[in-house]
C-alpha cells in the first residue's frame, strides 16, 4: 500500500461494491470510502461488510443518515431525531463497525416548510442528533453532506459544529451554489471540507467536449481531461477532498496520479469571476 492521499476519498454512489476497486484503492493510498444508508438500494453497508472482509478496518468510512425506505416508493427523507439516531446505530451495526464519520445527508430535502425559526429548530436538534451520537462512541465524527446548500446559510446560527461539511464541488456546480457552499462553510467552521460529485452528470457529460478543463493546470499538457476536471475541483469551492466514484481501476489510478498536478489560482479566480459574472446576466434576463 501507498501512502496514504488524503485527497482523494472513494465513493460509492452507483458503486457495485467490488472488491476488486477496493483493493486497488488501498494499493493507490486511497483510505477513505464514502456511502450512504440509501446507497445500493438501502444494502450499501450490509453488502460492504460482506464483500470487503478483512479490508474494511483498513479503511476510513463515512457515511450518512436522512433517507428512509418507504414501501411502495424509493425513499423519504426525514429529520426526526429518533428516526435519525436509530440509523445512525444501525450503520454500525451493519458495517460491523462504528464508521469514522456519519453526515447529515441533505438536509434541505426537509426544510423547505415553516417559518425561519422552525426550520432552524429542526435542523439544531438533527445536528445535535448526530453530534451526541459522535460524543457517545457510536461514530468517530460528524458532519453535514449538502447537495444545494442554498436554503441552509440562513439556519445554521447557533448549531453545533460539525467536523466535516461536504458539498458538491467542479466545474458543473452553478455560481449560486458555490457561492452557498462557501457561505455555509463559514458560518459553520468545520475542521474540515470535502468536496463530492467533480465529474456532475459523468464523465460523458456532454460540456467535456465543449471545454478542456486543463486550463486550470500549470502544466497543462502532463495531464488528462479527467485529471484536470478532478484537480480543478479541489479550488470549486476550496476542499480539502473530494469524494469520486469509480468501479474502473484504471480510472481511479488516472483520478490520483493527478493529485500531483498544481492547479493555478489565478485561473480559479478568474473562472469564478465568470462564473458569477454570467449568472448575474442570465438573472437579469428573467
């Protein structure tokens, strides 16, 4: 095994769980997976448990709580405390370990009701929720996973501090979103940010073939387009890193032989000048 990136965090978003992936995550220094309790149909960490074996202590996981299965539909999201305690307990009992880090999975998803201070109120006592569970031994840490943290910056006065916030990050995240992601961040001041989803849509999505994200590099020319998009997502917003799915070994190791690559933070400013420069415009306009 490699040293360990502390970049690059393996998730398992539409992951099929193979071994295979997970051994050469470890072979590459990757030592962080990331899921969820809906992941995989809600057997995300059961089927982990199962296919990782002995490779699972060598990993640090996270995870996160919020959605529940529903008989009849996909999923319901929820903030209640007693449903969100219940399935923190029960990830670790299912992963056969307590997991290293349990977000609060998009919260927004329940916050679109009720006046400003209810709102706050519920997500208070869901932090607190987790930030007991994190005191208690049930998880190592906590934090909030937001996939639009727009609704959020307005309700976090007064909540507890998380460890870790993670937000989506790339070149596919919006202006407006950025700009919330970086909202949130400082007025919640976890020790730690991560970033999620760099490629959006996947790789074949079709503004790759419109826009070589290799701009953002130094070097521009030792790198792939896949590289440079996954560099260039540790600056949008600032992360410290970045969960990224893959069941393609030879994509995961294209994915950390970039973590190398120096990104160039004029260029980042400058994107996002752009960024918020065209999103003004398009406003206007409506």
């Amino acid at each position: 095994m490699r040293a360990a990136h502390q970049g690059a965090v393996l998730g398992l978003h539409r992951s099929r769980h193979e071994p295979a992936v997970l051994r050469e995550a470890l072979d590459l220094g990757v030592g962080a997976l990331d899921t969820s309790s809906n992941y995989l149909g809600f057997r995300s960490h059961e089927t982990l448990a199962r296919v990782a074996g002995d490779l699972l202590p060598r990993f640090r996981v996270s995870t996160k709580v919020g959605y529940f299965p529903v008989p009849g539909r996909a999923s319901e999201h929820s903030l209640d405390p007693v449903r969100l305690r219940a399935a923190v307990e029960r990830a670790a009992q299912d992963l056969g370990r307590e997991p290293d880090v349990v977000f609060l999975h998009n919260p927004e998803h329940s916050l679109s009701e009720g006046s400003g201070p209810l709102r706050r109120e519920r997500l208070a006592a869901a932090c607190q929720v987790l930030e007991d569970a994190a005191s208690s031994g049930v998880c190592g840490s906590w934090g909030v996973s937001s996939w639009d943290p727009r609704p959020l910056g307005a309700l976090v006065a007064g909540l507890p501090r998380p460890d870790v916030v993670m937000v989506r990050s790339g070149l596919l995240v919006k202006a407006e979103v950025l700009d919330a992601a970086q909202l949130l961040v400082e007025r919640l001041r976890p020790s730690r940010v991560w970033g999620m989803s760099p490629f959006g849509g996947g790789e074949a999505d079709s503004m790759w073939g419109r826009f070589d994200p290799r701009v953002f590099l130094r070097e521009p020319e030792r790198a792939t387009t896949a590289q440079a998009a996954f560099r260039a997502a540790f600056h949008l917003p600032e992360v410290e890193a970045v969960a990224v799915g893959s069941d393609n070994p030879a994509h995961l190791r294209e994915l950390v032989a970039s973590l190398s690559f120096e990104v160039d933070p004029e260029v980042v400013s400058e994107y996002r000048r752009l960024l918020r420069e065209s999103a003004g415009k398009a406003g206007a306009r409506h």
